[in-house]
C-alpha cells in the first residue's frame, strides 16, 4: 500500500486535468474563477464628484465661513460653472464637482439665507470630494486570474463598462456508481439491496462547478464495466467510480481499467478509503473511489478535488492544526482521517472532536463533521495533543 504523501506526489505527477475557458455575462460569472487578468478601462472616479448632498465652496485658505451660491449641480449634469473664492454651488452625491471647488460642506453643516450660506465651521480642503482616478487608474489590475467572481467584483466589474468576463469553464465529469447490490431511489428496497447514495453525493459536490453527467450504476460485471468505460472515455474529462475498486472476484474496474486503458496507482494506506486508484482511458481520466460512503467522500476530498480545483482556478483548502478534545487509545497501522468537528476557542485556536460514529459506512457522522481529522499512523492521542485537520463542506 503507498503512504498517503507518496500516493499525493504520485497523483501530483499523473494528473494533469484540462483547463477550459470560456466567457459568461457577469451574472453567470459568480462563483467562476477569472482565466485572465482584467484591467482597469476606466480612471476611478472618472471625474472629481461629491461624496455628499450640500456645497461645493472655494476657500484655498481655509479661512471663510460665509459663501455666495451661484448655482446647482446634479448627477449626471454638467458642472460648467467655475468657482471663485467666496462662491458655491448646491451639490449632490455624485455630480460632477466645478472647477475650483476647495471642498464639499454637509448640508446638515449649512444654514442658507436667500444666495448666502453660513457655516458651522471653516472647510477642510478635499473633504468630501471624490478625486478623479484616486481608486484606479486607467490600465491597473482590477482583479487578477484565478480570483473568484462575487457580487462586489461583479459589481467592480459592471462599473468599469465590462458585460461579460473570460473564466475558466467547469470539466465533464462522469459520475458511476458499480455494485449489483444497488438500486435507485425509484424502486421498493429488497432484501440484499440498498439505495446508491455516492452517485448523489458526489453529483452534489461537482455541480457547482463542473458538467456532471450521470452514468447511472453498473452492475457487478465485467463487460458491462468495460463497455460502460470506453463510452465514457469518448465524451468525458474525468470518470468518477465508487465501487468495485477491492480485489474480490465480484470487484472489475480495476481490471477493466488495465485493459482498455492504463492503471497508475492503487490501494493506500489510509483509513477510510484504502481501496483507491487512479488511471487513464484515452484522454480521460480515470478515479476509482472505494464503495463505502464514507470512503467514497474521504478519497475524493483528499485526492481527486484538489485536482478538480486547480482545473477551473480555485485554491485549494489545505489543512490547519488543532487542539484534540478528545483521547484515543488505539494504535492504527494507517493514516486515519476521523469525522470531526472544530470550533474557534477563546485563545484565537481551534478545538477538535470527534463526531459519533466512525464506521466508512456511516453517513449520520460525515453529515455532522465540519472536518477531517489527521490521526498518523501508530499513534496515540492524548487530550490537547496538536492534530492536523482539513475543513470540509
């Protein structure tokens, strides 16, 4: 069995998952991650305007209290009056300031009389003015590739005159369920059988991000896993299979992997998700998730998703350390990734238990968790022992 770093190095070496692009309006944007950078059109603000609703005043000195008003701006008209010392305009928020304005006084902070205002106390200059360019400049990075699409840099976006973004564009991925002892939603439980959950798990997970298609389940035979892989190698990015990874007589994708295409790894020494590989069939690539829940979510979070980020731009999470609240005696010859869950304590640190139970077969404890815990191989954990730990969704 390899070791968990050497199978990551092994699949970091294998795996090189396509990058598409393509370009959306900015509201199909969110969430996407930029393919390129975007750059500044635009000066911002593209012209001096008022932060306020009150007067716009021309005192260089600093030294009046009393102006003369000698005319109205607001959004969107032209300031074609220019300000002598003395004089002000009535202003809006966002109207174009005139040349000569020292500063914009608060219309709260203003008594008017007829064409005469008083205020309350002498302006500072550039109070309340907006400069022209203070933001960005014509040609700066707005947004750097990779950075995610949100609704503030959407809005970002749309100020600069931009009405649609090249991002990166999510992959096909085929998601197959194997296993004769599975049945869908759709059909009354009989004995011997259980509703396929991975197929939705993991659907859940991609969608977000990626074209999934459902391939349904295969049962438990040779051929039919065969075939069923060479249709899928012709359409897709990445097979995604949970099930029929082990070695027993009933377990063929492994097998039909080595035949039609190639096998570059298999089994590592982790707990759950032993039974995990990874391999090609002509230009797609192939992930064997083990069968068991459990399993089937561990091995995807810590070997395929890092893998899916990076095609579309995205960071990947990596772990953080923690404090256990929790004792173990047991002595484990694999890497163990228990359920768990942190919190912030009140020192800034995170305090991590564990989620009852801890079977690959047991959803009720992953439905719980916030985390995966990192256990090392042979190791006992004694109450505030440091333990790493991945966040999860």
């Amino acid at each position: 069995m390899l070791d968990f770093h050497v199978a990551l190095e092994q699949l970091s070496e294998a795996v090189q998952l396509p990058q598409k692009v393509c370009k959306v309006s900015l509201i199909e944007s969110l969430g996407k991650h930029l393919s390129e950078d975007l750059f500044a059109v635009y000066d911002t603000p593209m012209f001096d305007n008022s932060a306020m609703d009150g007067y716009a005043v021309c005192d260089p000195d600093e030294n009046l209290t009393e102006f003369k008003v000698v005319g109205r701006i607001a959004a969107g008209d032209l300031a074609e009056v220019v300000l002598n010392k003395g004089e002000a305009v009535r202003i809006f928020t966002g109207a174009a300031t005139p040349k000569g304005s020292t500063s914009v006084v608060m219309q709260e902070h203003v008594e008017r009389s007829e064409d005469v205002i008083r205020l309350q106390r002498e302006p500072k200059n550039g109070m309340n003015i907006r400069y022209l360019g203070e933001e960005a400049k014509k040609g700066d990075l707005l947004l750097a590739k990779n950075r995610e699409m949100t609704a503030a840099t959407i809005a970002l976006c749309a100020s600069q005159g931009y009405s649609e973004v090249s991002v990166f564009d999510g992959l096909s991925i085929a998601v197959v369920s194997t296993g004769s002892e599975l049945i869908p939603q759709s059909e009354p439980l009989a004995p011997g059988k259980i509703y396929d959950a991975n197929r939705f798990m993991l659907q859940a997970w991609l969608k977000k991000n990626h074209h999934v298609h459902d391939a349904g389940i295969v049962k438990d035979n040779y051929e039919a896993t065969k075939t069923q892989l060479l249709a899928l190698a012709e359409t897709q990015d990445v097979i995604l299979l949970s099930g029929g990874a082990s070695v027993g007589e009933e377990d063929h994708v492994g097998k039909a992997i080595e035949e039609v295409g190639q096998l570059n790894g298999w089994k590592i020494a982790i707990k759950p998700g032993k039974p995990f590989g990874w391999g090609k069939i002509g230009n797609a690539h192939v992930f064997m998730l083990p069968g068991n829940p459990v399993s089937a979510y561990v091995t995807f979070y810590l070997f395929v998703y890092p893998f899916l980020q990076k095609s579309i731009g995205a960071m990947n999470a990596t772990f953080m350390k923690g404090a256990a609240r929790f004792t173990s005696e047991k002595l484990e010859p694999r890497r163990e990734f228990l359920r768990g869950m942190y919190v912030k304590n009140p020192e800034g640190g995170f305090d991590l238990t564990i989620a009852k139970g801890q079977g690959s077969a047991m959803l009720s404890g992953l439905a719980i968790a916030n985390c995966l815990i990192e256990i090392v191989p042979n190791t006992a954990v004694k109450e505030g022992m440091a333990l790493n730990f991945y966040p999860i969704q």
